[in-house]
C-alpha cells in the first residue's frame, strides 16, 4: 500500500475543515476540504481518497499544495485558455459601430445580422471567425439579439400620417 501523508498545517482543525465545506460554494474545493479533514481524523489515503471519489495519488497532491498554501491551494489554478479573439480596442470598435447601426449606402444592410457582423470583422480587423462566434462577442458586450423592427429608408412619415388620419375618420 501507498506511504500514508501528513498534513503539515494545523490552523484548520477537522471540523473547521468541515464548515468550511458546507459553507463552500465551489463543489470541488469543498470536497478537498472534506478530503483533508479525513487525513486528520486518522483515515488512510486509500480511504480518504474513496470517501471523497478521488484516486490517491490525486489526494497526495492536494495534501502538497493544502500544507504549501493552505484552503487557497485547494482551489484550481488559473487556466491560460485560448487567447481573445479580438483585443479590448477592437471589441470597443466593434461596439460602437454596432450600437450606431449600419449605413445603408456604405453597408448595404439595414440592420446588423451576425453574418454582416462576420464579413466586417474580417475586412476591418483581419480576423476571420464564425458566424457564431460574432453571437458570443456581442453576448459579451453586452448587446442582446434584439432589435428593433427595421424601417425602410424611403418611407415618407407624412403619407402615413394621412393615411392613419384617413383610416380613423372612416
């Protein structure tokens, strides 16, 4: 069987580890707690790690970092992740130029759709993304789908004006 570990750090006794895992948030860093307050106890790895659905060379580890840095290394490390599409000054560019809507004679749309979106991304910025992906960058500016009912450009207000004058005097 596997070398028994010692946890090192003693400002936690078992049953504060234990609160602590009730009152955690994070269901993983709770069930860490949980784990460190069975070594404390007296349970074996072999234990430990079963009563907490975890193999026992992963609790050895997180014993590691739990006597290295105590309840803040039971919580997973920052991930890097995949770089940002578009960077801060760009995602401001692409806000403004969303919220003042497009122009007919230089966009050729009315209204923005996520595949107009795309094409101008990838003429202004150089970037080129899917049409989703332009969904998820306006999600995260902000901005919902929603939008208002298009309008012709060429309608003329004051033939509807007299149209509704003439549909409710009859």
């Amino acid at each position: 069987m596997g070398q028994a570990v010692v946890i090192t750090r003693h400002d936690l006794t078992a049953a504060a580890l234990r609160q602590h895992a009730g009152r955690c948030r994070d269901g993983r860093v709770a069930c860490r707690a949980l784990a460190m307050a069975h070594i404390l106890d007296g349970a074996t790895r072999a234990q430990a790690a079963a009563a907490c659905g975890m193999d026992r060379q992963t609790l050895r580890d997180w014993v590691h970092r739990y006597n290295a840095n105590g309840l803040a290394g039971l919580r997973d490390a920052a991930r890097s992740g995949r770089p940002a599409v578009l960077s801060t000054e760009q995602m401001a560019e692409l806000k403004a130029l969303v919220v003042a809507g497009p122009d007919l004679a230089k966009d050729g749309v009315v209204r923005w759709r996520c595949l107009d979106l795309r094409s101008v991304i990838e003429t202004r910025f150089q970037v080129t993304i899917h049409e989703r992906t332009v969904g998820k960058l306006l999600r995260r500016l902000g901005l919902t789908r929603l939008q208002p009912r298009p309008f012709h450009p060429k309608q003329d207000l004051e033939a509807q004006a007299a149209f509704k004058k003439n549909l409710l005097s009859a």
